[in-house]
C-alpha cells in the first residue's frame, strides 16, 4: 500500500499523530477516515489522486491506528472533534501547507466539519461522506435511528463497552471486516489497531465526545449562524441506511452550508474502499471545478 508515499509521526499539542504524505502539485488533499478504520483505508484512492498529480495526506486520527492521543478526560474534550481537528491543522501545517483540501468520511466527516467550520482561512473545500452533522442525527432520533445505530449510545455507556469488545475484538470487529475488499494489508492494519487497549478506548472517547461536547460545539454553532463558506461536496453510500433513516443528505447540509451540491455512490459503506475509482473521480472533479460566486444568504 501507498507507493512512493512517506510515513512520518508527527507531534502536537498533546497528540502524536502518524501521518502517510506524498508531495504533488497544487492544495494537497487531507483524507480524515472514520471508526475503526485507520488512514490505511484510503490506500486505493490515495493512489489515484498521488497518480494524478495531487499531493496527499492521510493521517490517523487521534487514537486511531498508530496515533496516540492523551488520556481521557472527564468531560470527553480530549477526544472531541475540535482537539482532532486541531491536530490534523498542526500536521496541515508542519507538512509546510497553509491550505488543504479536506475529506472526510464517517467519524473522520465530523473531524472534517469542526476543522472547516474553526478555520475557513485553511479549508479550500471539503467533502463530506455518509455524513449528518451528529447533532442533526440526534435532532431526528426516533427508535429506527436508536435500533440502526444502537452503538452511539452502547459506545457511549462508561467502562462497559471496553468490557466487552476487549474480550475479543477479532469476533467484535472481523465481521464488518472483509480482507478481499478491504485489501490484505489493510485488513491486517485494522485488525492490530482494534487488539490494542488504548486504541478501543480511544475510539469509544470518540463516541462520547460526540453525544456531549461536539454535541454542544454544533449548538453553539447553530446559535451563531456559523455556515460552512467554501465549496461543499457530500456525498453518500446508496447500499448504506442514511438516506432511509433521514432522507436527502443535502436538505440537511443546505442548513450547515452557503455552496453544497452532492450525489450518491452505488456502494456500502466503506465506499473508499467499495467504489476507489467512483470516488476518486468525484474528488477530483470537484476539486477541478471552478468556484461560483459565495451565495449570500446567512439563514440556516
């Protein structure tokens, strides 16, 4: 995987993040992955956009993978979008970047949302996959959603879910876990990334912070009128249950968002590692397009 890419770790405010980057021409591309995968998941895309000239960074986000994060705090703010986002704005910029292209998918689209919406001065455009903004999921919640999405809530119980997965999560994780889809040496990256403790704590963090402080980070949003301002691409898994359990993604992200268009993928979830070439051709003519004038508008 990732040929003729370079894997550095690299040191923020209170994380370590490990970082795979190839240089290219123009804004690079920053690949945020969701839960459990690692940056390991956007091997084929990767490679598609490096091919095609683009300079590309997939780290693993805070506790993910072989990131290391710090301990968990109280109130779950260690592993809050904004501290994950704040680490892969240090990366951005260690890397010698002061504008990024931002993906995101699953738990790494909402890494993706805070960054955007914190500093609009260093986010060209953003996509966003298989993505509501949570408070919008929790907005809707209704016992679909709950019997759909039971692990928000069984993720965010204190000290069980450790419990449990860590009695075995080869059996907990492997059946959502295909090595010929994903790819072997994918496969065997997630697969040692969810056998070590601190990494399912950290991804567990992860969750609560999202049902408590990212939770009020996007109510204070609300309050504010904070819109994303940059060009909007979301896009989402036709095979996948959000459109069911919400309808149209895009009339929701036009409440969050002044320039948002978007379509869906025909695959499952795991789409960069599904549909590769679909994706990547989505990125890249979004990333090629010519940006309009900023709507005006302000109203969510």
């Amino acid at each position: 995987m990732f040929d003729g890419f370079t894997c550095v770790e690299i040191d923020t405010t209170d994380a370590r993040i490990f970082v795979r980057h190839r240089r290219g021409a123009g804004t690079p591309v920053m690949l945020l992955h969701g839960h459990p995968r690692t940056s390991a998941t956007w091997h084929r895309v990767a490679a598609l956009l490096a091919d095609a000239g683009h300079a590309v960074i997939c780290p693993d986000l805070r506790g993910y993978g072989r990131s290391r994060g710090p301990a968990p705090s109280q109130d779950h703010s260690a592993h809050s979008k904004r501290a994950m986002a704040g680490d892969m704005l240090q990366v951005a910029h260690r890397l010698g970047y002061q504008k990024i292209r931002l993906v995101g998918h699953d738990r790494g689209s909402y890494v993706a949302l805070r960054l955007a919406l914190d500093h609009p001065d260093v986010v060209e455009r953003v996509v966003l996959i298989d993505s509501l903004p949570i408070s919008e999921h929790l907005r809707r919640a209704d016992a679909e959603f709950a019997t759909a999405w039971w692990h928000w809530f069984f993720f965010a119980q204190p000290e069980i879910p450790e419990r449990v997965i860590m009695a075995d999560p080869s059996a907990w994780y492997a059946p959502k876990a295909d090595p010929v889809s994903m790819g072997e040496e994918n496969h065997a990256e997630l697969m040692r990334a969810v056998r070590t403790p601190s990494v399912v704590r950290a991804m567990l963090e992860d969750y609560r912070a999202g049902l408590t402080v990212d939770r009020a980070h996007e109510h204070d949003d609300v309050a504010r009128g904070r819109l994303l301002t940059m060009p909007v691409l979301i896009l989402w898994s036709l095979r996948d249950d959000l459109v069911r359990l919400h309808g149209d993604p895009l009339a929701v992200w036009n409440r969050w968002a002044a320039d948002v268009s978007g379509f869906g993928i025909d695959c499952g979830h795991h789409i960069a590692e599904e549909a590769p070439q679909e994706l990547a051709a989505a990125l890249m003519g979004f990333f090629a397009a010519q940006s309009r004038p900023a709507p005006t508008r302000t109203e969510r």
